[in-house]
C-alpha cells in the first residue's frame, strides 16, 4: 500500500527528510512558507502557506489525502499544528503543542527536568522582572548563560565570559522584550547533539553530531541557526567515549518515559562536561543542520519508522552506514545580524560532485535560485573519514562558487576537531 505522506516545513532539515522519503513507497506532499527547490523536484505537489496556521496545513493535508504527517520546523509544532492534524486523524510524527513545551518554554523544560529527576540538569532560575535577573547575576558566583524563555531560532543564547560580561548581560536583559528570562549556570566542555526517533513509548537513537553555532571561523562572532556540522563512522564522536554517548542516551530515555505520549523526534543537546553529561537544551524535532548528517546514512527505510509509530508497533531498529558526514552551509553575506539579500545560487545537484545538496532558505524565480536573510543551503561529504567527508564537501562548494555568500571552511578539519579531542582531554585532566 502506497501511504501519503505531507511534510511540513521548507528549510534544509526538511530537504533531507524528504530525500529521505524519496525512495519510499511514498506519494510526498509539502507545504512551507518558501517554495524549497529541491523538495519541489521531489514531491508529487508543493503548497506554499503559512505553517503556523493549522487550518491552512490540515486544508492542504485532506486535500491531498495525506495518511501520515511530519512536521519540521518548531514555530509549528509552537502552534499546534500536530494537533490540529491529529484531531483530523492524520498521525503526524511530531508532538503536540503541550508536549512540544520541552523546546519552546525553556523555563518548563528545567522545571520539568527538576520536577522528574531528569539527570543532567544545571543551577537555574526563571525570572520575569528584568531587574530581578539582573541583580541575580550580580550576587551569583560564576558565570550564567542568558537564555529567553521562549523560540530564538537559535539566536538568542548570550554566554557570560564568552561572548558577554556581566555588564553586557544586564544590558542584553534590559534592551530585550522577552516576557521571561531563565539564567543557568555555565557549562564549559564540548557540545553535542543526539537525536531519536520516539513514539509509543519506545525510543530509537541515532549517531552523536556536532553543531557550529558561531558565524566565523576559529568558532568567533555571533551566534546563528547552525553554521554546519560533523558526525563519525560510530555512535559517538571522536572527544567522546561510548559509555558517554550512553549516557547522554540515558537522558533521552529519561524525558520519554517522564513525557507520556509524546510522538516524534526528541533532540538533546547535551555539554561534555569534566563532570559529566549535561544539558544544554531539548529540541522537539529534527535539527538543521543534524538531520542532514543523520539521514543520509539512515539504512532504515525512515518510511517504516512513521508507520510503525502510527500503528501502534514497536520502531524498527535503525541501522546506519558506518561512515562520517560534514555538513558546511552557505550563508549570505552578513548573516546574521546585517544578512544581503539577493545573490544568484551557482550550485546544483550536478555542480555540487560527490556530495549531497540541500537547499534551505532560497527564492527560486524564473532565472535561478537566490538567496534570502536566512541560510541558503548546505553540502554534505558523506566518506569513510570525517577528513575525506570534509574535502568532498569542500570540493562542492569550490567547484560551484560561492559569490555573495559566507561559509565556515574550517568545519569538520582535521585542526578543529583535533582541538575538541585537546579541550576534553585537558577537562578531564
């Protein structure tokens, strides 16, 4: 039986879930704000709408047909979107708007954590009156991480003593029009991301990923939605062991059996710490750019996981290529904070070699694709190293060009993550 299946979302992350469906015995449907090339080349139809208003979506989905649903993008899960889809009787791999609070109240999410004995969870506090948290980082004896309570897109994160002092902070919180601020604790270590596929009641995990968060090389300048990013041949990555991957698993599994009925996929994104595993924050939905390391070398038919989780079936156990991936995105230049808009994109499947192409944020028109504000597409190495995956996706992006834009190069070389094993050696000791 061919199942009919709507993705919703346009970005990059939802490129690598509809390649992922490509060789499915899936009709796919999408629906995003953009209109994302390389989904359109993939689906049987595109329907560009807002995301973030559920009768739009669930319109689209019954006139489609559609039997199965995933959602991409958080600000749609944020409006219940599932929701609405599922009150239609439309399974949508991805939770509902309460369960889906993990990631977009960071306040409820450590109130959860601490309320269910979550391991991993650093000091915190929540705050609604400005000065109150302002006074809090004065009398507090370290550093804190300023986070607003609600969605940033990933940039709303300000770090004491490193990207920020003490006064810098206070001012970010008095300049800011965030109802709620949560201060936490700084976690100095390295970051890394796991992702798993949930839904009744069991959980299925996928290799660790390593995000770029920062705009510049040498990881300097601002924070963005994920500048790229490196997985490994194994499970883990090369600064961590496996009993610590497990660790940080257990974690994952500790959410799901607090979070019942919770559908979808679970993102933890944890701190390698010389204590330990902690977390920096929960996603409730595919990373990007992680999907883009992690399906590709998804052997299991990602089809077979949605139906099993509609059904009412144990998941079926992943299987993966043992290979290391690196995701570099190309970003226009200024992102983020002063982002031009309007650069011709040079790069195709064809031009891009040996690795993978994912658009994101594009304006296609008559004559070719252009850039947005946002991130406008990434390439993936896909190799037996992360060095060999690093110089195919390299390669793609010196064969193309890439006028008008900005990438991190030094993702995913052998100097840089030589220098994450260095950090956690150096912790350790």
């Amino acid at each position: 039986m061919t199942e009919t299946v709507l993705l919703v979302g346009g970005g990059g992350r939802e490129h690598a879930i509809a390649r992922a469906l490509a060789d499915s015995d899936a009709d796919l449907y999408a629906c995003a704000g953009n209109r994302n090339p390389g989904i359109a080349e993939i689906a049987v139809g595109f329907e560009t709408l807002d995301t973030t208003t559920p009768p739009a979506v669930v319109s689209y989905a019954e006139d489609v047909g559609a039997d199965l649903a995933v959602i991409g993008p958080e600000a749609a899960l944020e409006a219940g979107v599932a929701d609405a889809l599922d009150d239609a009787g439309i399974y949508t791999f991805g939770p509902q708007e309460e369960e889906a609070r993990i990631e977009t109240d960071k306040g409820f999410q450590r109130r959860f954590m601490e309320k269910e004995g979550v391991p991993g969870c650093p000091d915190f506090e929540e705050f609604r009156d400005t000065e109150a948290a302002c006074e809090y980082i004065d009398e507090y004896d370290g550093d804190l991480a300023i986070k607003p309570a609600g969605l940033t897109g990933g940039k709303g994160v300000r770090v004491m003593g490193d990207q920020v002092d003490a006064e810098e902070a206070k001012a970010y919180i008095r300049d800011s029009d965030y109802d709620r601020i949560v201060l936490e604790e700084r976690l100095i270590g390295e970051e890394f991301t796991i992702q798993a596929f949930v839904a009744n009641g069991e959980l299925r995990v996928t290799p660790a990923v390593q995000d770029h968060k920062r705009a510049y090389e040498g990881d300097e300048g601002p924070n963005t939605g994920g500048m790229g990013s490196y997985s490994d041949g194994s499970l883990e990555l090369p600064f961590m062991t496996e009993d610590e991957y497990h660790d940080a698993v257990d974690v994952l599994r500790a959410v799901v059996d607090a979070l019942d009925g919770y559908k979808g996929v679970l993102y933890g994104q944890f701190m390698l710490t010389a204590d330990g595993i902690k977390v920096v924050e929960f996603n409730a939905r595919f990373g990007d750019p992680e999907a883009m390391n992690t399906l590709p070398v998804l052997n299991t038919d990602f089809l077979d996981v949605l139906t099993a989780a509609r059904d009412g079936e144990k998941l079926p156990k992943l299987a993966f290529q043992r290979q290391a991936t690196v995701c570099k995105y190309a970003v226009p230049d200024g992102y983020p904070t002063d982002p031009e808009a309007g650069a011709k994109v040079q790069i195709d499947a064809d031009s891009a070699g040996d690795a993978l192409l994912f658009y994101a944020s594009v304006d296609e028109r008559d004559d070719g694709i252009y850039t947005t504000t946002s991130r406008s597409f990434a390439v993936v190495g896909v190799a037996d190293s992360i060095t060999e995956a690093e110089e195919v996706a390299e390669d793609a992006l010196q064969r193309a060009g890439t006028d008008g834009l900005r990438v991190r190069h030094d993702i995913g070389k052998p100097d840089l993550v030589q220098r994450r094993i260095d950090h956690m050696a150096e912790l350790r000791d």
